[in-house]
C-alpha cells in the first residue's frame, strides 16, 4: 500500500477516524491524503474579493492550512498531503482526490458536527461506499482503536468474494488476524454448505492464507442476528461487499445492510465496492471454478 486517504470535516467523529487512517498508514509504512471537501457559497471568513477563482484560492489555501495544522499536532513519520476540495457535493469531491492520488483506501467518520451535518455526512458515507472504486473504512462514532487481531467477513460465498478477500487481508497483513468468513442463510439451503466448500478451496488455491474459519448459519433477521453474532465476541473490524446485483438473495442479505451496519456497530466497516472487484477480479477466476448461484 502506497496511499491512504482520509476526508474530514473537522468533526470529533472525524478527528477519531483520523487516528485510524494513521495507524494503517504507520502499520503499512504508507502516505496520508489528508482531503476537506466545501462549497465556495458557504464560506464567508475570507477577505471579500469580486474574482471568484481569487476567492476559491483563498478558501483552499486555507483549509490546507487547517489540514496541515491538524496533522501536525501528531508525532509519526507518516508523509502527509493536503487537497481542499471545492465542491457543493462532498462525495464528487472525494472522488476527485480519489481519482488525483490513487489511493488504496479510504478513510471517514460517519458523524459530523451538527445534526444537519451528521445527516449530511451520513448519506456521504453511503453515497461513497456506492461510488468508490477503492475500500471505504467508515469509522463509528464510538469505536475503539485497536489493532485488527480479529476480523468478521460477512459473505455470500461469490467469487467476488474472492477479490475482497485479497485486498483485505493484503490490506491487513501487518497484524496477521484471525478471520471468520460468516454466511447467514435465510433458509436451509443444501448450496450453502457446498458454496461455503468450494469457496474454502478458492481461499486454498488463491489465497494461500491459513488464519481464516469458516461458520454458516440459519435466520430470518439477518441484520438482528448479525448484531447479536458480534456481540458475543470481540471483533475489531467487519467487512462487507456493497452488492451490484438486485436478486432475491442479494435483497434479503444486503439491501440496506451495509448502510445499517455503518451506523450501528461500535467497530469499523471495511466495504468493498462490487462492481470495481469485479472489474478487477475477473482475470483472476476462471470460468469453471464458478459455482452458478
């Protein structure tokens, strides 16, 4: 990993998602993009000046500034860039820093300042998570920093799958964690276990990584049994795909869900975008080696 880049707002939300973009960047030895995103209209504590492109200047001079500032109240060897945004929609402008520097994640709150803000920011996150051609980490509110000793995959068993399955532990290989591939079935369903065997093998072949156990389970609340499940033992981190595909099983297991979890859990979401895997993934799968599902 080479990049990672982290958009805020200068919320508290946002300042303790920070603190977990600069431990991946230190455990990665990578380079933060330290990204605001504002709207030019709202801004009214820059000198008055009739030239808007003057005006826009100054806005972004000096929330680079802020940026800067903000970094530097921490002690890393971590490399930092800034890049202030101007856009009246937040989430056009972090795909535009995405697009710039390229990065290999991103990092955000999922709280904002205000009320207003929080809504604002809410439907950011999702919005991004849509959008993103790389990982979006969303950070709760109330998470706990800690390194990512163990990690719960909520999974469907596809070979998109796959591709996630290798960004994330590529991502994560620093701290070696112990994985948990979670697939809950909403009914008894004999291609669970034969999806969940085949793609033990997939991991085998593809992957080659040997921390990683395999659970599948029955419910008709998948969201309910999801909470519960992390509940019961300590994860520090969830991972989903935000699904492409609008099929039944993709409605009953992620329709919502990833929005849901965001808001919910009290650890950080990893989300991979289905349609860039996909894209990126499909090199890697042969035709054969697909379960039809």
């Amino acid at each position: 990993m080479e990049k990672i880049l982290f958009a805020t707002d200068f919320s508290s939300n946002a300042d303790k998602a920070f603190k977990f973009a600069l431990h991946i960047a230190e455990k990665r030895k990578a380079d933060l993009v330290m990204v605001h995103v504002f709207d030019i209209k709202t801004v009214w504590t820059y000198p008055y000046t009739n030239d808007p492109f003057e005006m826009k200047t100054q806005a972004m001079s000096s929330w680079e500034r802020s940026l800067q500032e903000f970094f530097e109240h921490y002690d890393t060897e971590v490399k930092a860039r800034y890049m202030a945004v101007e856009d009246p929609s937040v989430v056009k402008g972090i795909l535009t820093a995405i697009e710039r520097h390229k990065p290999q994640l991103v990092v955000v709150g999922t709280k904002g300042k205000s009320v207003l803000k929080e809504v604002l920011l809410g439907g950011t996150t999702k919005a991004l998570v849509k959008r993103s051609p790389v990982p979006v980490l969303a950070v709760p509110q109330y998470a706990e920093l800690k390194d990512y000793d163990k990690v719960l995959y909520a999974s469907d068993f596809r070979e998109v799958d796959l591709e996630a399955m290798k960004q994330m532990i590529d991502l994560l290989k620093p701290n070696q964690p112990d994985i948990r591939v979670l697939h809950i079935s909403t009914d008894n369903d004999y291609k669970s276990v034969e999806k969940m065997e085949w793609f033990k093998e997939m991991i085998r072949e593809k992957i080659g990584y040997e921390n990683i156990t395999f659970e599948l389970m029955l419910s008709g609340n998948i969201f309910d049994t999801l909470n519960k499940y992390m509940s019961e033992d300590d994860y520090d981190m969830l991972v989903m795909l935000e699904k492409e595909r609008s099929g039944i099983i993709d409605k009953l297991f992620h329709q919502g869900l990833v929005s849901k979890m965001e808001f919910r859990t009290w650890i950080p979401l990893l989300s991979f975008n289905e349609h860039f895997l996909s894209v990126s993934g499909k090199k890697d799968v042969k035709e054969h080696d697909i379960i039809e599902h």
